[in-house]
C-alpha cells in the first residue's frame, strides 16, 4: 500500500518528450507548427466574421461551418499552450490534473467535429434529395437543437474514464511521447486499465462508428438523388456541393485512422511520424471553400 501511494505521489506530474534528438533545433521547427496553429485561428476567425456580417449566409449549412470553426479553434487553443512552452521555454513537465484537462478539450472537440460533419452531412442530403421542403425541415430552431445535443453528446461522455486515472498508481516511465492522449497515459499505468480499454473502444464504436457510419449512409442518399437529375450539369452542380465537406471528413478521419494504426503496428517508427499524425490538423482551407 506505501509503495502504491508512492508511485501514485511521485506522478504529480508527466514528461512531454516531443522529438527524440531535436532538441537543438527545435526552435526552428517551432517556427512552421506556430505558422500553422496561426493560419488555422485566422482562418476560422475569418470564416466567422464573414458568416456573420453577410446575411445571405444565415443559412443551416453556414450554421452548422460557425459551429466547425468554433470547435476547430478550441482544439488549436487546448493544444498550443502546451506546445509553445516545450519549443519555447524547454518546459517538457505537465502537471496530471492539466494532462487530464488537455485530454478532456482533445477528445471532446475531437468527438464534436465529427458530429458536427455528420450534421452538416445530413445538411446536404436534405438540401439535394428533398429541396422544396429544406427550409420547413432545417429551421434555426432545429439547428440550435441539433448543436446543443451534440455539446451534451460529447461533453458528457469522457468524465467517466478520465476520472480513474489520478487513482492509477504508475510504475513505468512517467515520459508520454508528445501529447496527452488516453491510450499513451493509460499504458504507463500498473493498476488494472480494462475498464478505460473496453470504455475507450465504446466510445470508438458508439459515437466515431456511429458518426461515420452516418456520414457514409448521408452521401449513398445524396449519391442515389444526384443519379436521378437528368442533366449532366445539374449531377456536377449537386456534386460539387459536396466536394468541400468530403475534404474535411478526410482531413478528419484520414489522420484518425493513422495514428491508430501507428499505435496498433508502428510503435517503434520515427517520433516525426507520430507527432505528425497527432497534430490536430486544421480544416479552416476546406471550411474557406464553403464561402
């Protein structure tokens, strides 16, 4: 029982390693990461300010990209803080109650942008399969209805496993590789980590299964309306509607999807390749394209 509240008090706090052998130029490189996180919070900022003053974008879609800018930001601001001090000042130590709080405002706005593009998936197909009917069925009162459950949706749903980890007594190293992800804390731990394994597949299925799923079943409809418009120029018209929200599912999913496999298959692989694949990405280019 000593030795296990010892480890647990010895973890008041964990080590970000970053990049393995860069640490003399990584002033440098914190030069394109801040270009980056910069571009993206200007970008958002723009695609908010231009929604707001044009009228004729008071539309649900438009709604809906507010919503995506927003979220984007706050996954850009819940991550640079933390970035800045380790390029900046070389402070590579995180406390475990601000590990936590980055992991809740990684996930959460994770789980909320793929909700949001499934809504603005639904968005679509309403918009091409049944047009004269879209504005009595997407109302602003529908789409305030929409983002609220999607805030209690994915706001609600991490508490429940990030609350056991300061109970988790720590054995191993306490140096997380660039980040404060779940399955890379959870791995340092020797206490019993079933319950968050089998939570965080849960969470996988039920709510990025669940919104994909969505997203795929969205564009077979919109797939199977385009297929009817007669002309060829209505069938590119209606397409090219999408072609933008196609780009940020990808721009979504595609790295998602990789650094679970990077974790599962490529462990050992160069840190550049992990922390390229765990930077949250910005969709601002593919929002910009709505406007």
């Amino acid at each position: 029982m000593t030795s296990s509240n010892l480890s647990i008090e010895q973890l008041a706090s964990f080590y970000l390693c970053w990049i393995p052998g860069y640490e003399d130029v990584q002033h440098f490189i914190s030069i394109p990461f801040c270009v980056f996180y910069l571009i993206g919070i200007g970008g958002n900022c723009t695609v908010l300010h231009i929604i707001h003053t044009d009228k004729s974008l008071h539309e649900p879609m438009y709604y809906f990209l507010a919503m995506l800018s927003l979220t984007d930001m706050g996954m850009s601001i819940s991550t640079l803080p933390t970035v800045l001090r380790i390029f900046w000042f070389d402070a590579k130590e995180i406390e475990m109650n601000t590990c936590i709080a980055q992991m809740y405002f990684i996930y959460t706005f994770s789980l909320m942008e793929s909700a949001l593009l499934l809504a603005m998936a639904f968005d679509l197909c309403v918009a091409i399969s049944d047009p004269l009917r879209y504005s009595s069925k997407l109302t602003p009162q529908c789409v305030v209805c929409i983002g609220v459950f999607i805030i209690i949706r994915c706001s609600t749903v991490l508490p429940v496993v990030l609350v056991r980890i300061p109970t988790f007594s720590f054995c191993h190293s306490h140096v997380l590789s660039y980040s404060c992800l779940h399955q890379d804390v959870i791995l340092l731990a020797c206490s019993d980590i079933s319950f968050n394994v089998l939570y965080g597949l849960f969470i996988v299925a039920f709510y990025w299964g669940v919104d994909s799923l969505g997203i795929f079943l969205s564009y077979t409809f919109i797939l199977h309306s385009v297929l009817r418009i007669a002309s060829r120029g209505g069938k590119l018209k209606a397409l090219s509607t999408c072609v933008s929200h196609i780009c940020a599912v990808l721009i979504l999913y595609v790295p998602m999807i990789g650094l679970s496999l990077v974790h599962r298959f490529a462990k050992h692989s160069s840190p550049i390749i992990h922390i390229t694949m765990a930077k949250p990405v910005s969709s601002t280019g593919s929002q910009l394209n709505y406007l």
